[in-house]
C-alpha cells in the first residue's frame, strides 16, 4: 500500500509539538478521505528524533544548573549569545556525525518504495542557531531526493538567516533540493522567499498554524471555572532571545500580576504547556513566592498529553500565557488569551486574529498594565472571530500537494 510519512516530534513534552503532529496527521487523513484514496495510502507518524515512547524526565537541580542560571541573570545579551554560539559549535562539530547517522537510520527505516510523498508536520524547523533541525531536514531531504519522493514542509516557523553561518547554507541547499516542491510558514513569509527559496518550482505561502485545528480532534470535556489561566514558561526564556527580564524579574512579575488580580478579586491559577523546563520553573516560583500555599491549590500539575492541556486551557475564562501554542489552542477554543512576548513569532499571531495589543512586550511588563489588558480581554473577549479564523487555507494547501503528488 502506498504510504505518506509525516515527520514531527510526537513525544515532544512541549505539548505544542505535539498537538502540531497530530493536527497536520488529522489534516492529511482528512484530505485523503475527500480525495476519496484514504483506502489507498496509509499515513505513517514518525518522530524525528526517533523516540517510540514518551520520554520522562526526572527534574534535578545540580550545582551546575544553579550556576548556568545565575550567569544568565547576570551576564549581558550578547556574551550571552558569544557562550552560546561558542559552545553550540562545539557541540555540532562533536554530534553532527552522531545525528546523521542516526537520522539516516530513522529515515530508511520507514521511507520504502510505496512512500509516495514526505511531509514535514510544522512547528519552528527552519532554524539553526538552536537545535538540530537543520541536520534532520538535511538528511531526509537528500534521501528522499535520491528516491525521487516529493518533499512538503508544512506551516513552519521561520527563525533568522545568515549566509556566513555554514549551518545555515546547509539549510538553505536542503531546502532547494529537486524532491521539495512546496514550503508552506506560520510567519515570515518573506524571509522564507527571500533568503531561502531559490528553486522556481518551489511553492510557498503564508499560512496558519495546523494548531488551530485542534478543537476538530480533542473536545473538552470540562466546563469554565470562571478564573484566569496564568501560563509561564521556563526561567530565561527572555534572557535567551535578547531581552533582559531575568528569572528573578519573572518572579516578581508573576506574584504582582497575581496581587493585583487579588485585590480585584478576580481568581486565577497557574499551568504550564508540559515542558519540564517549564514545569521547574513553576515549581520555583511556588516555592518562593506562595510558600503558604499547597501546590495544587493555586497550580495545576503538569499536562502529560494534549487532551489534558486542552482542558486546563478550556476550564479558565482567559489565558495570560508566555507559550505561543498556549495562545493558539486557547483561540482555537474560543478562550480570550494575552501574552508575553519574548518572540516577534508571537506579535504575528496577535496580528493574524486581530487583537496586537493583547501582545505585551517587555517594556509594559507592570502587574497593573498586564491586568488591565487581561480585564479587557475578559469583557471583550473576541469580535468577528469566524472571519479572523482563516484555518482554511492551511488544510488547501496539504490537500493540493497531496492531490497533485500521490494521485
């Protein structure tokens, strides 16, 4: 039987990763049902990483680790990005083999002659400052090419491009080789066309991320509580994009928006996105800020899955959120959401659906312009939200590559 073979990261505990592999796999089936071959090619999910399991980690402070933080509180941006650049070359000149070879091994385990079409399922791949994507598209990229098996990556983020790095140029030739036919992103569209696309036969488009498609797969089964859903991620997070708001300035921020909200009278509760990174920090900020409180009391215990995301998100009235995919699953239920922003890719949604100023940057982080804004969003809530929510064209564009190339 033919098959198509979706690339993700399905055991991400990121549970935005997730939740954009399962939506892009429920897209594809979707569009082989009304193209009327779902009885004729399979789809295959593949973790990019070539995990068959949810991994579990085990969340450790090490001296190590309390040094690392402390250094990244205190050191300035760009020796920051210096320690970073230095130490990632290092590790890419040591690892790069390893990453190869293994996914390689991945790749032609599951790519045989009845693979009709290769999609990559969305999420920020096409970087290379930070992890390892790079290598994995390049990888799977040339076999496909040697194998004459069209290529789709599939609403992906776009993050930077610097012709002097070698990591990026290994990028860009993956990109333009002969098996990619379509380049679909959630962002920077001309950045994408720009700098990256050279081939002619190349399609790309702006499109929305396949997150959004997540109410069609997870219902929630829980009702609102009627509080707002206060999500943080993990403590540099800022300071790792170039902003100065440290681990102890989100501390603070935290338990002032949280003071203001109570002298409001307005109830709310913590969660995370099922990061463990994420999850540690929160564990802090309880620790050190609500030492009278019971965890439970005021936090909920990390999601392990999407189904359980979905029903913390859809159990509060509005989200003040840091995660991007925090943002989109609560939009996708209809949940008003503010954020934080420590990334432009942020800013982008915000314009996509029409509420910007819902995007706080760094230089309105105060407890009172926060809640002031989530106070809104709660009265508000959205406006025209069927127009503003043009999930559609996400869905067209896998179901034309599908039809063109398995047909």
């Amino acid at each position: 039987m033919k098959n198509i073979i979706i690339f993700g990261l399905q055991f991400e505990s990121n549970l935005g990763d997730q939740v954009i592999g399962h939506c892009t796999s429920y897209l594809v089936k979707k569009a082989l049902a009304e193209l009327n071959i779902q009885d004729d090619v399979q789809v295959k999910d593949v973790d990019m990483l070539g995990r068959t399991s949810y991994q579990v980690a085990i969340i450790t402070r090490t001296e190590s680790s309390i040094f690392k933080r402390i250094v990244k509180d205190f050191l300035p941006a760009s020796i920051l990005d210096l320690i970073n650049a230095k130490r990632n070359a290092k590790s890419d000149k040591n690892n790069a083999p390893k990453i190869r070879l293994r996914t390689a091994q991945i790749a032609e385990k599951v790519i045989d002659n009845d693979t009709v079409a290769i999609i990559f399922a969305g999420g920020g791949l096409i970087k290379y400052k930070a992890q390892e994507f790079y290598l994995l598209i390049d990888v799977i990229t040339d076999i496909a090419d040697r194998k004459s098996i069209p290529v789709m990556l599939n609403a992906v983020g776009v993050e930077g491009f610097d012709s002097r790095s070698e990591k990026c140029r290994i990028l860009k030739n993956a990109l333009n080789r002969d098996c990619v036919k379509v380049v679909t992103t959630r962002d920077y569209i001309e950045l994408l066309d720009r700098k990256y696309i050279e081939a002619k036969h190349i399609h790309t488009r702006r499109v929305p991320d396949p997150a959004l498609w997540v109410d069609d797969i997870y219902k929630s089964t829980v009702e609102s509580l009627g509080i707002i859903g206060l999500s943080v991620a993990r403590s540099h997070i800022f300071v790792e994009h170039g902003i100065r708001v440290t681990r102890n300035d989100l501390l603070k921020l935290w338990k002032g928006v949280t003071d203001e909200l109570d002298r409001k009278g307005i109830r709310w509760k913590y969660f995370c996105n099922g990061t463990f990174a994420d999850f540690e920090f929160l564990q802090d900020l309880i620790k050190t800020q609500y030492s009278s409180c019971k965890f439970d009391e005021i936090a909920f215990e990390r999601a392990e899955d999407p189904q359980t995301l979905v029903n913390q998100i859809c159990s509060f009235s509005t989200i003040l959120s840091t995660r991007l995919h925090a943002a989109i699953i609560s939009y996708a239920y209809h949940v008003p959401v503010v954020q934080l922003v420590w990334n432009d890719k942020q800013v982008l949604f915000g314009k996509s659906i029409g509420y910007e100023n819902r995007f706080i940057r760094s230089t309105d982080f105060t407890p009172k312009y926060i809640t002031k804004v989530v106070a809104e969003a709660e009265q508000i809530r959205y406006k025209n939200y069927e127009e503003k929510n043009n999930r559609e064209s996400t869905y067209i564009e896998l179901r034309s590559f599908i039809n063109k190339y398995t047909n």
